[in-house]
C-alpha cells in the first residue's frame, strides 16, 4: 500500500461506515428501550391494573344516572343503578323542568309509577 493510495477519499467506505454507526447506534437505542417498553407492558398485563381500566372502561360505558332520587321518587330512592343509565328522562323538579338526563331502568319505572299515582 503507497502512501498516495491513503489520501484518496474514499467516499463509499465512509458513508458505509457512517451508515453502519447508525443503524448501530439505532439498535443500541431500542435495545436500552426495550426494558421501559417491557415494564410497561408487564404492568398493563397485571391483574390489577387489568381491572382498573376494565372499570374505567365499563364507566365510560354505561352512563351515569343523573335521577335525583331522593327528590324525584323518595319512597324507593336506594333502587338507582347509578352507572347504568339506559334511557332519557326528563327533570320535573320546578327549578329545572323538562330537561333531559339520563335515567336507569329502576327509576324511569319508580318516576313513572309515582307520576302515574300522582
Ligand atoms: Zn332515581
Ligand atoms: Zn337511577
């Protein structure tokens, strides 16, 4: 090997290399990723934490009741299916008449009979 040989650019070589140290460096950063990436799938796989967002999600499903028992049919008050609202009901409180919130099954009936009854 001359020496003129050294000082030719050797601009294939180079770039190789450089793309070599970079997909290296690529490698090694989702190597040292891949633990954070695990831990973080182990905790979402555990039981525990399952069930927290199987809640949350059953809570978003389901809408909340918004009946104001006490007021709207006192006599069964304790019956509300607070997340489990499936139909629309109106308010009849004086404040607010006739606007829509949600109602369960049990107080739509406790509402009606008691409007019914008078
Ligand atoms: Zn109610
Ligand atoms: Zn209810």
């Amino acid at each position: 090997m001359s020496v003129s040989d050294g000082k030719k650019p050797q601009l294939a070589d180079t770039l190789a290399e450089v793309g070599r140290r970079v997909g290296q460096a690529m490698t090694d950063a989702l190597e040292r990723a891949r633990p954070a990436f695990d831990a973080v799938t182990e905790v979402a796989s555990r039981p525990e934490v399952r069930a927290v967002f199987e809640r949350a999600e059953e809570v978003l499903r389901h809408r909340p009741c918004l009946c104001m028992c006490a007021t709207a049919h006192p006599a069964d008050y304790d019956i509300c299916e607070t997340f489990h609202a499936v139909i629309t009901g109106r308010t009849n409180l004086g404040a607010v008449p006739n606007v829509p919130i949600p109602l369960c099954a049990p107080c739509a009936a406790a509402r009606a009979a008691r409007e019914f009854v008078g």
